[in-house]
C-alpha cells in the first residue's frame, strides 16, 4: 500500500466578487455576489516510502490547496485521501503526529523569544523524549549551521536564516512524510543552496518523504525525481524529469565558439541562433541528429574553439508545458 | 499536558521580556485604583443613607478589581488573533493537540502571568497604605478558601469567554465588534466599574445570573464575606457551570469552525 494515496480529490472555495468603485461597493453591501472556484478538480496520485516529489503548476493551481489537504488543515468536499492509512482531517492529532509541514510564506517559530524556546515548546507539543531531542536537535543544528541562531530571537533572523530554522523546527519530531510549500521563496543563493543540500540530505539519509511544491524550477531539477504538474485542478502530468522533457521537447542546445565567423548550418533537425563574437547557438533534436554526428559534421570544414552541449532550461520547459496545456 | 505547561512557561518568558510594559502596566492599575477609592472616599463622606457595603469594604472591593483586571476577558488572545490573520493558524492545525485547548491554555497562561507581573506586586503596594484606603484582610478562614476557589473558578470562565472572542474571528476575521462591545458589558456587569451591591434592587437577581458576575463580584464578594453561607455553594457551583457552558460552546463553535476554514493566499 502506498503511503499516501489520493483519489479523485475536490475541493471548492467561494469567492467574493465586486467591481471596483464606491458605486458597486454599494450594490455588493446589498447584494453579494460570488463565484465558485474549483480549486481542485478529481486528483489522484500515489506516494511510496522515500520518494522525492516536486509538485509544481502556475499560481492558484491548487498546490497549496493540495498540501493543506494532505496535512489535515482543510476538509475536501469529496474524494479520498489516506496518508500512512490514515484521513488527514478526520484523524489529524494522530496524524499531524507523523508529518513535518513547512509554508514558505508563513512562520511557526513564536516571534519574540529565542529560537531555541521554540524548539523546547515543540519538544513537549510533540511528546519528544528528552535524549531523543536532544540528539536530533544536535543534528540539525549542525547540519543547517543554526549554532549562533539558536539564541537569537525570530524577529531579528533574516528571512535565509528563518527559513533554515523552520526546516528544524519541522523535523524535530522526526515525521515520516515532510511537505513543503514554496520554501525557497524569496531566499538568496547561498540559503537556497543550503536549504536544497539539507533536504536531500534528510530524504537520502533518513528515508523521509518529502512533497516539495515550488516556482523555482532550479529546485526541481537539483532534488526531485518525480514530478507531478497540476493546472486547473487537475493532474496533467506526472513522471521523471526526462519523461517531462521528452514529452514536451526532445531539444537539445549546442553552443559553439568559432575560431572565425561561424558558417550558415542547414542539416535536418537543426535550427541555428546566430550569436555575438563567432558563437553559434544550435537546437537540435538528437533523434534525428546525434551530437557526436553534428560536431563532427561541423569540426569538418570549420576550426572550433570550444562546444557546450546543454538541455533545453528547465523553466522554458516548464513554461512551455504552461504553454501547451493552456494553464 | 507538559505540552500546556511548557506554553505557560514560554509565555512568562516572553512577558518577561517585557519590563517596561509591566511597570506601565502596574502604575495604571494602581493610578486608576487610587482615583476610584478617592471618589469613593468623597462619596462616603457626603453620604446621608446606608449604604450596601461599607468605605473599607468597597475601597477593598476596588483595590481586588485592579489587581485581576487584566483578567477579565475584555477581548480575544491577541497572539491568537494574529495567528488567524496572518494565515500562521494553518502551523496551528499541524499541532498533535487540541486546538481549542491550546489556544484555552494560552490565555490561561496570559492571565497567569498578568495576576503575578501586575496584581502581586499591586497588592504589595497596597499592602502599605493607610486604613481606609488599602486592603483590608478577609473575615474568616473559610471565606479565604472560597474566594480562592472562585478566583480560579473566575479565571477559568473569563479564559472561556475570551476563547470564544478568539474563535468568533475565524469568522469575521477582524474581530473589532465584538472587541469594542463586550468590554463595555464585562465592565460594568462584572462589577468593575461599581460594585455590583450599588446597583438598584430590582436588577440584583438578573446581575447576579448573568455570566458576568463571576468574573469579579461572586470571588470579592466571598472575600468580603458579605455574602450569606448558604448562597456561597449555589454561587460557587452557578460560576463554575457558566465556565463549563462557555467551554462547551467554544469548543462547539471550534470544531464547526475549522471543517470550513479557508487558510487564504498562498
């Protein structure tokens, strides 16, 4: 059985509408109007033990809506969802027991005391025994490098080092299954490096589950191995990265730097991007050309300085997959 | 359990931090105790018929009503409020705990503290004022004891209706109504502003079943003494069954709360 299983999800949500202009506030004092928004629209997945899985699709695609589901925080209006064989919102205290949660866009570090106090509350909210805290708190104390942040209050940490103890507040109690909801957003390179590292980390070495929604497309191809793209409430794809590029383009990328001008390139499959300075940008298909093939091709009547051989970037992927499914 | 404790003690730290705000906190209750027990002072002294409670008991009666006033539940937990605003309350819903408990156990901690930054060092101060205008010491051993019972018993229900407050935003989101209305109510009904005795006759029996009394006038009353033993079990029990109905209905309005909330944005 898998871990988590989700079946024909829905949930719907109301939404308040008027115009703009004291005029329409007025006739919405009257009379309210609303629309029905279905945020999530029959999904269905499975999870197993360890996986890795990046759930990403544009704004209000039902991300969020999903891992608040799944974390027991709202009641669906139908369909099934059972995490380690439990429902989230029927069995939460049980639940919640087991689970780590982490929004990017919220904080559950208490604002005005020390980290550390907020660590020793979540210790006895989560029944920690004492030696078994203290030796997880050492772990990712030190694997995050929170050593100076512990004794600083939350209100003076900066959003990197917020974001770094939140993970360790979320892990404390050492759940099976970890959501994470945009926990990259709005972090610098350095934390997001860090922030990236540690969550491999914690999926390899201890085998938790980790359900990562997220913009950043870099996130994605740095940790998931599993993708599932949501859009309209709806599941439209789901599989390996390469699956995806596949699916959406087979495209390849070679740059190469000529020694002088660059040639006008015509073979099948290739399309040429004149660059600046004798570099020429080359999308290829490598199921009608290889690489190996191209270059020599090319090597064969011109001097080259340098090639690189690159996939298509992962956000035009991704924006094209937006593209192609009209989300 | 350890889990409630463990946020009583937090929130004594986080109180802790907070000396400026405790002084200022001390030197109003006592600022506004003194000019009540002044206007007292000058009433009794004009005063031409008997009154229901002597100069002694009511300055007493007074000084008591400063030292819990941060007790009374004049609106919901500010924290919490935060929390439902700010979208933080979806980390709430993660907790392995009873929701309406946590957030029960979180005012209790905030009274807590209140009664020991602010009414013991009050009731030190008063402790050194001349006759007439200080404390005076309770009748008898036996109404020391029921006055203990029932501050708790008041605690515990002020703690119920602010807990409701609390929960009410789930709905409104603001909060500000209901904020603005009930203090007017809480104070004058629980015998805040003028003890409850002074009020005309025919309201004393609605006075005294309404909610309100409990919080102050029902435990004073019992300090005083003035109350005759045989209500004292009918009152203690009428306080203590208002908390449990409160409880009873916040934990209601809770549980039918969090089956339709919505955690906006993001």
């Amino acid at each position: 059985m898998p871990q988590i299983l989700v079946e024909d999800l829905r949930k719907t949500f109301k939404v308040n509408r008027r115009q703009s202009g004291f005029f329409n506030s007025l006739k919405a004092f009257a009379h309210r109007q609303t629309t029905t928004v279905n945020a999530l629209n029959g999904i269905s997945f499975n999870l197993e033990e360890g996986e890795l899985v990046g759930y990403i699709g544009p704004n209000g695609a039902g991300k969020s809506t999903t891992i608040k589901i799944m974390s027991g925080i709202l009641t669906p209006d139908s369909g099934k969802c059972e995490v380690m064989g439990r429902i989230p919102w029927r069995q939460r205290i049980e639940h919640v027991r087991r689970i780590g949660v982490v929004f990017g866009q919220r904080t559950q570090l208490w604002w005005d005391v020390p980290v550390g106090d907020s660590f020793d509350l979540l210790k006895d909210i989560y029944k920690i025994p004492f030696q078994q805290y203290q030796k997880t708190k050492n772990e990712l104390v030190e694997s995050l490098g929170l050593q100076k942040l512990v004794e600083t209050p939350v209100r003076q940490l900066s959003l990197g080092q917020k974001m770094r103890c939140e993970l360790a507040a979320s892990l404390l109690h050492q759940p099976q299954i970890l959501f994470l909801d945009e926990p990259t957003i709005g972090l610098d390179a350095v934390s997001k490096l860090a922030v990236r590292d540690f969550i491999k980390k914690i999926n390899r070495e201890r085998g938790v589950t980790v359900i990562l929604t997220t913009h950043d497309m870099d996130d994605i191809e740095a940790l998931c191995s599993r993708i599932m793209l949501i859009g309209k409430g709806k599941i439209l794809l789901d599989g390996t990265i390469e699956q995806i590029r596949n699916r959406i383009s087979p495209e390849r990328i070679m740059t190469i730097d000529f020694v002088r001008t660059p040639p006008s390139i015509a073979f099948p499959g290739v399309n040429s991007v004149r660059g600046e300075d004798g570099r020429l940008e080359l999308h290829f298909n490598p199921s009608v050309i290889s690489a190996t093939d191209l270059i020599n091709r090319i090597t064969a009547n011109n001097e080259i300085k340098d090639f690189i051989i690159e996939n298509l970037p992962i956000e035009e992927t991704i924006a094209r997959m937006y593209d192609e499914f009209k989300i | 359990m350890k889990a409630y404790f463990s946020i009583l003690k937090l929130r004594f730290a986080v109180q802790l931090q907070y000396r400026a705000a405790a002084a200022a906190g001390l030197f109003t209750q006592f600022f506004f105790g003194f000019v009540r027990v002044m206007v007292f002072h000058a009433f009794y002294l004009f005063n031409t018929t008997i009154q229901p409670m002597s100069l002694e008991q009511t300055v007493t009666y007074t000084w008591l009503g400063q030292m819990v006033f941060r007790t009374l539940p004049l609106g919901g937990d500010s924290e919490v409020l935060g929390l439902i605003r700010s979208g933080n309350f979806a980390y709430e819903l993660c907790r392995p705990l009873n929701l309406y408990f946590f957030w029960y156990c979180r005012l209790i901690s905030k009274v807590a503290v209140s009664l020991i930054l602010n009414g013991l060092p009050l009731l030190f101060i008063v402790c050194f004022l001349p006759q007439s205008y200080g404390l005076i010491a309770p009748s008898t051993a036996s109404s020391v004891v029921s006055f203990s019972v029932s501050l708790v018993g008041a605690l515990l229900l002020g703690c119920a209706v602010a807990n409701i407050i609390s929960i009410s935003t789930l709905w409104t989101l603001s909060g500000d109504g209901v904020q603005r209305l009930l203090p007017a109510l809480v104070m004058i009904f629980s015998g805040n502003i003028v003890p409850l005795a002074f009020f005309p006759e025919w309201a004393q029996p609605a006075l005294r079943y309404l909610p309100f009394s409990g919080l102050m006038d029902i435990p004073f009353r019992l300090y005083l003494g003035t109350l005759p033993p045989a209500q004292v079990f009918t009152l203690l029990t009428l306080q203590l069954t208002c908390a449990g109905v409160f409880i009873g209905l916040g934990l209601w309005l809770l549980s039918s709360a969090t089956k339709r909330a919505v955690v906006q944005g993001g």
